[in-house]
C-alpha cells in the first residue's frame, strides 16, 4: 500500500550545543524541511542552541531535562505525545531521552527509532532488552553497528545512515592574514588543528606527549585545540608542565570555526573511540587532510593515503611518522585534500543522509498501515 498519511515525526534532543549529534539533528530537520516531508516537532533543553536555530522550522517544547534520573520527564513527554499524536517517535540522543523515549513509545504503542550516534560498548543484556524494544535502530558507521550486533542486537533492525555536513559552509578560502595575525604566527608555520571535546577519550595527552618528538625534527609548527569540556584544565597544566606554551595553543569552544578550519594545513584526531567524528568532515570540506586512529567510524570517512593518515591507538610513533609526513609535504597535503572534499560531497551530503532517514520513516508508516 502506497504511503498516503503525512508522517509526523517527533524528535528527542537532550544535547544543549549545537555540534554533534545536535548539529545533526538541525541538518535533519532543516532537510526535512527542504524537501517539504512531513511534520515535525521537535522536545529538546530549555535555551539551546538547537531550539534557536530550530524555532523556524518546526514545532519546538523545551524541556528542563535531568537525563536518566529524570522520572518526571517521562511524564511530561506522555502528555506531548497524547497531545500531538505523532507516528514516529525519533530519539536522538542518551541522557534521558533513550530511556523515557523508549518507555513511552512503549506504552502509547507508537513506532520508534533511535539513531546512535556513540561507539562505547554496553553490556550485552542492556543493550538486547533496550535495542531489541526499537523498530529500527540508526548507526552513523560501520563501526557502531559491528558493536551492537556483537552485542546480540537483531540485525535486520539496525540501518547505517552516515552524519551529513554542508559542504558549502566549510568549503571557503582562509584569510590567512587574520589567522597568522590572531595566533601571532609566522607565513611559514604549519598549522595543525585538533576539534574535540577535552574528554579522556579524545586523545589530548595522547597528543600533547607526542609534540615534543615533532618538535625534534622542526619547530615551524603550531598546535591549535578548539573545543571544552572537563579536562581543559588539565590539558592546559599539561602544556604548561612540557614547556609548549609556545607550540600549542587551547581556543576553547568557537561558533564560527568554519573560518578557522580552511587556515589549517592539517587536522590531527588521536580519539580512542569514535561513532564517526563530524570534525572529520568538516575538515575534509575545507580541502585539510587528517592524521587519525583507526577506530569506531573514523575509518569510514578517512582512506589511508587519500584523504588523511590512520595509525593505530596509542602508536605515537607511528603517528609522529605521519605528521611529520604531512608537515615536509605540501603537495602531499593538497592532494589528500582535494581527494577529501571529493569524498565528503559524494559520500556524506545532508541531502543524502535526509533521503535515506526518509526510506526509514515511509518503511515504517507503510508498515503501520498495512497493519
């Protein structure tokens, strides 16, 4: 039977920044929006970044949201659903939104589907009883999904969907005057850029113990972090401790760091676990090659020897070996870049991440019909 009903899709965000899984959730919406599919709405924190930028393009209900110990949550998202009637429940995100989310779909008898977005192992029971409770389950790569079959989870349930960018926005020329001026470097210096969260697995001290290595074969070279989180502190300690004040410098959190990727001649990712790592992509966009571990979904987005390096965790060496590389070889550096930007239009536009979301949601509503 051929799809008739307009699907109302109701989708559940508990990220509060607007990078991630949040800044997915915009392009999804945004995209959705685009192509005129059906109606969404859209329950996400009180004063977010994602309700700003979403309050044109849907129907929004911030929340105050506690994550999992959150019990009246469940409640208050029982009355939006009795209150709206959506088709599809859409969960996006952990901290809360996962468990509530499942547990209501459950008892209004709608349809749900969760996108993971995370490569963390969970334990096995856990993950049958909570996955196995969804009509399908999205992974944003190969390597999340190996996880959860490994994990006893149906796989005729689970679809990979990659994460989208707009590859416009980040495919821009840098002002290289500004950049060199702003970080008080010279014309010559190479730039490395590393955009992560300062979390354990990230990789930050990873890095910091390699530099002092880089910095025995030249010092034209400077190490920019963009990003927060609980360790900056510690990682600023750190710098301090080894005496690279000089060489690596902590930005924190920037808005418009689509004006600062373009001005990086390399982007360096020592993460030990990854879903698929947005900044990948954006990187990749902006023609910048990548030096990064070969774990999680970073392998589907960077070739080894096309648009970037892989090494294996915790081989600094090797990964010395490859900045280095990079650092000597300017023509090295433009090819790799050309050949990403390539990758990154064909393989992960929003438009294409939009259409195979809205496979999902049409297999689900013909499904519920045909019921």
């Amino acid at each position: 039977m051929k799809l008739k009903t307009t699907p109302k899709i109701l989708h559940i965000e508990t990220g509060k920044h607007l990078y991630g899984g949040a800044k997915q959730v915009y392009y999804l919406i945004w995209g959705l929006k685009q192509k005129r599919y059906g109606e969404n709405i859209l329950i996400c924190p009180k004063k977010s970044d994602i309700q700003r930028e979403c309050n044109n393009l849907c129907k929004i209900y911030p929340e105050n949201i506690a994550g999992d110990i959150d019990l009246f949550f469940l409640f208050r998202l029982l009355k939006i659903i009795k209150k709206e009637t959506p088709h599809i429940i859409h969960i996006h995100s952990r901290r809360g939104a996962d468990t509530f989310g499942i547990l209501a779909s459950k008892i209004t008898k709608k349809k749900v589907i969760l996108t993971r977005r995370v490569d963390n192992p969970e334990h096995p029971f856990i993950a049958k009883i909570k996955y196995n409770n969804l009509d399908k389950i999205i992974t944003i790569s190969k390597g999340i999904y190996d996880i959860l079959i490994r994990e006893g989870v149906k796989k005729d349930k689970i679809h990979i969907i990659p994460s989208g960018i707009d590859f416009d926005f980040y495919n821009r020329k840098c002002n290289n005057t500004w950049f060199n001026i702003k970080f008080n470097i010279n014309e010559d210096t190479v730039k490395i850029g590393m955009i992560a969260q300062f979390i354990p697995r990230k990789g930050h001290e990873f890095l910091l113990n390699a530099i002092p290595l880089i910095l025995e074969k030249t010092n034209k070279v400077i190490f920019i972090l963009f990003g927060k989180g609980p360790l900056q502190n510690k990682i600023s300690n750190l710098i301090y401790e080894k005496n690279l004040e000089k060489y690596v410098k902590i930005v924190g959190f920037i808005r418009d760091i689509e004006n600062y990727i373009p001005c990086l001649d390399i982007l360096v990712h020592p993460a030990y676990m990854e879903g698929l790592g947005v900044s990948l992509l954006q990187a990749n966009a902006a023609s910048v090659p990548v030096v990064a571990t070969s774990v999680g979904g970073i392998k589907d987005v960077i070739s080894h020897g096309k648009n970037g390096f892989l090494f294996e965790p915790e081989d600094k060496y090797q990964f010395v070996k490859y900045v280095l590389d990079l650092i000597f070889d300017s023509e090295k550096r433009k090819q790799m870049g050309i050949r990403g930007q390539k990758i990154v239009k064909e393989k992960f536009s929003i438009s294409n991440m939009v259409n195979n979301y809205i496979k999902i949601y049409e297999d689900l509503m013909n499904k519920k019909v045909s019921q």
